[in-house]
C-alpha cells in the first residue's frame, strides 16, 4: 500500500528546531522557531498560567466530553479579547481548536465547503506553514505584495495593486500582528484602507492572530481586526494562545466566523461539524486555563503584567541589536528591525550569509533571513551584529 507514498518535504521550522538540538557547540543561538525565550533563554510556563492549572485541577470534576465547540466560558472570553466589543456576540460563532495551526485548516476547510473556487489571497512573505495548510484544504493561494525589501517596510503600493485584482468571495488572509516573518504590520490607516478596499470588492478577509500583545499591546494588536469586524458582513479569525499565554505544547486556539446574524446558526454548526470530522472535541485543559485567567480579575492582572514585560523584552531586543548593526555595519540597513513589531524580522541576508552564520557562528535563523528576536539577550545580541557584519564583507 506504501510503496508509492512519497516522503513529504521537510517543514523548515521543524528541521531548524531539530538541527538546533542536535548541534553539539556550546554558544549556539536559536533565531528559529517562534517561541517566546527570557534573558536565560528559558521559556518559562507563565505565572497565571501555573496559577491557573493549580485551580483547575482542585476544582474540576469531570473531563467528560463539551460540547464540538469546546467549552463556551473558553469561546466567550477569547471573544472579547479579540474583538473587544466591536460586534454583537449575536454575530460571532466560534469552536475552540487545537492549537492556531488547526484554526487555520478549519476556516480553510469552512471556506471550501461554502465556496471550493475561492481564492485566499497570501501576503508575499508570510509564516511557512499558510501555503501547504491552504493547498491541503484545496484551495488555490495567491500571493499579493508585502514587504519593500529596501526599505524593509510595507509595500503600500504593491499591497494595494495587487488586492485590487481579489474577485468577489476571494479570501484575503492577513496577520492580524507582528506579521510572520517580517515584523511589518498595518497602520490604523492600512487598515481602514484594506477594509473599503474588501468592501468595495466582496473578498472576506481573514485574519489570523498568532501573536496578540507582542506587537503594541493587547487591544492595540486588535484594532485592525475590529475595525474589519466592525465594517464587513464577513469576517474569518484564526487565534492562537500559543504565545501569549505560553500555552504552546496544549494547543489552544480558536476558529471563528464574523457573520450576519441570521447566518450565526448555519456557522456554528459548519464548524463544530468539521471539528467532528477531525478531532471531534478540542483540548480542553489549555482553553480552560485561558478563560481561568481571562475571568478572575487578579490572575488576569498577572498574565498581562507578564506579557507586557514579555513584549517589552523583545522590543529592546530589537532596539539593541537594530544599534548594535550599526555600529558594527557602519549602515542604517538593519535600523528598521527597531521599528519592526513581534517576534520576527527578516533580516537582509542572503541564504549563503544565513549558512555561514549557520555553519560558523552556530546561528540559527531561517534560511530567507526570518530571525526570532525573542531569542536574543544581553550575550547574543553582540555575537550576532559581529557575526552578521562578518559575513557581510
Ligand atoms: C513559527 O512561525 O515559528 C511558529 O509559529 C511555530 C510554528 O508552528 O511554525
């Protein structure tokens, strides 16, 4: 039955993680996988986090099976933390996935179940694994323009042009945040543009928000989202708690439709049916720590004071190694990883430059340039602005 199966190509980011662990050199650095890493390199179980497990199992009594959607306390406050306010919940159906990564594939596998020959419109740099999650679900993806790689800031023009060719019922999927792998996000203006611009044309867009409160703050990293919630009938969220709440290993996410409210009934039922095609329930225990946190006053405190310190590190990571560049360069190439949001920027190095960083520095980053700036501190930042001017001349 096997003979013919071919050996599917390896994920980047997992063979960088792998090849990282199995690098024996004392001193090596991660820059891969998006993993949020303190000043000692740990990546520690935060602190209402542990809080909240604690409670959980004093308190709970039955892991018997939720409903598909997983559990409502969960769905309710993910809501709010996403949109604010901004639509009705009358509005809104959601089921709980594992992890981001099957939020993706469910709205992926709702929008070919509704509509098989949309297209999902791609931002040009984007995080590895949006292309064959799309491509599996059977869909067609279609790049549009992103990133000016001299400046290393938006392509406006090249943004706009592009989206103006989305036909009506094409999906647009944006970052909501710290755009992966550039750091370049939306102005409230890029916003407001790109919601007229879909109005206008009838594409659905579809945001998918990885990293919530590492880019300007919790609502701020939200604004876009609910500004396109608050203008467009249609509106596609893929959520993740991987990051924010640390919660990566539990996989903990959420699949949402923004909808008319006379749709909000057929939605939720699209979605739980394909959830049971799947996985039937999702995880429960990550979720239940989130609403845990999200609805007890104090422990809500405590995660957004850690998150906030979290955020903070890396933007003076960023900040750090954006100056440490230029003293080292004697350009202002690098400056713009300063100005850049979230954990990832794409530094302007070539795949050779990246491989000799690899194989000489024990620095690793992917192979386009993408570099975690969570995983700098105090000792790296200056081995890496001279091991990257290094490889420069
Ligand atoms: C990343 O982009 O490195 C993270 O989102 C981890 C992943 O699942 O790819």
């Amino acid at each position: 039955m096997f003979e013919s199966l071919p050996t599917p190509k390896p994920d980047g980011i997992i063979a960088l993680m792998q090849a990282f662990a199995q690098d024996p050199r004392m001193g090596k650095i991660d820059l891969g996988v998006g993993v949020y890493r303190d000043e000692a390199g740990r990546t520690p179980v935060m602190r209402a986090v542990k809080a909240a497990e604690l409670r959980c199992v004093e308190t709970q009594e039955s892991k018997s099976y939720l409903s598909l959607a997983g559990d409502q306390a969960f769905l309710d406050a993910m809501g709010a933390l996403l949109l604010g306010g901004a639509v009705p919940a009358a509005r809104v159906a959601s089921v709980g996935t594992p992890g981001g990564t099957s939020a993706v594939r469910q709205i992926c596998e709702l929008i070919r179940s509704a509509r098989p020959e949309a297209v999902v419109w791609v931002s040009a740099q984007t995080w590895p694994n949006h292309a064959p999650v799309i491509a599996a679900a059977g869909l067609k993806a279609q790049p549009y323009r992103y990133m000016d790689p001299a400046r290393g800031a938006l392509d406006h023009m090249g943004l706009f042009a592009d989206l103006e060719q989305v036909c009506a019922g094409d999906v647009v999927l944006l970052h909501g945040c710290c755009h992966n792998p550039t750091g370049i996000d939306f102005s409230a203006q890029d916003w407001a543009e790109i919601a007229a611009l879909l109005a206008r044309r009838g594409a659905v867009p579809f945001v998918d928000m990885a990293y919530q409160g590492f880019g300007e703050g919790l609502d701020a990293d939200a604004g876009g989202l609910r500004h396109l919630a608050a203008r467009l009938p249609e509106v596609l969220v893929a959520a993740s708690c991987s990051k924010n709440f640390g919660l990566y290993r539990e996989r903990v996410g959420l699949a949402m439709a923004i909808v008319p409210e006379t749709a909000r009934a057929t939605l939720a039922a699209a979605l739980a049916g394909l959830s049971r095609q799947v996985f039937a329930f999702p995880p429960d225990h990550g979720g239940r720590v989130v609403s845990t946190i999200l609805g007890d006053t104090a422990l809500r405190a405590m995660w957004q004071a850690e998150l906030e310190e979290m955020r903070l590190r890396v933007e003076e990571n960023r900040r750090a190694l954006a100056s440490a560049l230029h003293a080292k360069t004697g350009s202002d190439r690098f400056d713009m990883i300063a100005q850049q949001r979230g954990m990832f920027s794409l530094l302007p190095l070539s795949p050779d430059q990246v491989a000799q960083l690899h194989a000489d520095h024990g620095i690793y980053m992917m192979g386009d340039g993408r570099a975690n700036m969570a995983g700098l501190n105090a000792y790296s930042v200056p081995v890496c602005a001279q091991a990257i001017a290094s490889v420069l001349r």
